[in-house]
C-alpha cells in the first residue's frame, strides 16, 4: 500500500499524463515558500485566513511536521502536485478528515499557484488523489466543498464527477469570515464507472 506504514513520510508517487503527485518533502521548503509568496493575493480569498508568517520557512516547517503525523495516523493525506515536463511545484491537494467504521469517508481539498492556474493541471490532480482514495485506502465517499461564488473550483469539482448536494451555511471561515459552502461528493461505484477517466464537461 505504497509503504504508508512508514515511520517517515512515505515513498509514494502517483503519475498522471501531465502532473504528479507525492507527499511534501523537506527539500520542497523553498519552491513552497516562493510559490506561496508569488501567488498570495490569488489565494487569500479562497483559504483561511492568512497569519503574518503564511508564507515563510516557519509556516512550511510547520505544515510539514503536521504532514507527517496525519500521514502516519492516516487521518490525512496530504500531496504536492508537480509538472511532469519540470517538476515544478504547481500546487497542492490533501484527503483530509479521513472517518472509518461505518462512514469510510473524507475531504478532498486543494490549492493552485497562480502561475499554474487554468492549464487543467488540478483536475489531473484531482482524479489522481481519488484514484488513491477509492483504489489505495478502500473509501466509499469522498467529500468536497466551495465558496458559492468560486466558479473555477465548482466547474473542476463537476468536472471530475463529483455531485453538486446542496448548501452548508456557513460551513467554513474562510478569509477571516464564516461563508456558506456548495457542498459535493463523489462515491467508489461513480469513479469506478468513468474507469477513472475524467466527464467530458466543457
């Protein structure tokens, strides 16, 4: 199961046509750091909000200690996405709030470096994590959600076969505030009769 029972963060690579995905690294801190830095005013609408050192060395070391222990409970399962052709760092994906027992259920969510952004490189991403999911972890259900005004991140979550279900009212603080969330979820059985292949939705 790709060694997940490591002590240390796992050997885990997932390929896709034009990116790929593997568990942050140490030696990722300065690529995060920059790409983080450049793309700041791109993202701070969509996330929480940012602390004064968001984008430093510090706030990597912590989400990498962070990453470490989720990915060794197995409670979640953070991804960098890099392009094939450079290797560049382009983003990032997690499977987060992984529930076991009668639910087998989690949280996809994700994040694209503005350079990178509207060139199809999450909705590779996206499928690749699923294909971990389902294939890798067994989950029946994986969850997601979006700013109602975030259009980009609805039409990707459509796109790689998620189901629109509905509205959680101020589901998420988002941007310092408490925002109503489009809820979405994909199942096991929908991902495994697009054989993993992403809806032709324009």
């Amino acid at each position: 199961m790709f060694g997940i029972l490591s002590s240390r963060m796992p050997t885990v690579r997932i390929d896709g046509s034009t990116v790929y995905v593997r568990p942050p690294k140490k030696r990722d801190r300065a690529e995060w750091v920059h790409l983080r830095q450049l793309s700041r005013e791109f993202l701070v609408p969509w996330e929480p909000a940012w602390p004064p050192d968001a984008a430093t060395t510090a706030a990597f070391n912590r989400r990498y200690r962070r990453f470490c222990l989720d990915w060794q409970s197995r409670s979640s399962f953070a991804f960098f996405i890099f392009e094939q052709s450079s290797d560049a760092l382009t983003g990032g994906i997690t499977l987060s709030n992984v529930r076991r027992g009668v639910a087998q259920c989690g949280n996809i969510g994700y994040w694209m470096g503005e350079p990178f952004a509207g060139q199809g490189y999450m909705s590779e991403a996206v499928s690749l994590v699923l294909s971990f999911s389902f294939d890798t972890l067994g989950l029946h259900r994986v969850e997601a959600a979006c700013l109602p005004h975030n259009d980009a991140s609805r039409h990707l979550l459509l796109k790689t076969g998620f189901h629109e279900e509905g509205i959680a009212r101020r589901y998420l603080r988002i941007n310092g505030r408490w925002q109503d969330h489009v809820t979405h979820a994909i199942l096991r059985d929908d991902f495994k009769k697009s054989n993993g292949r992403l809806p032709d939705l324009q």
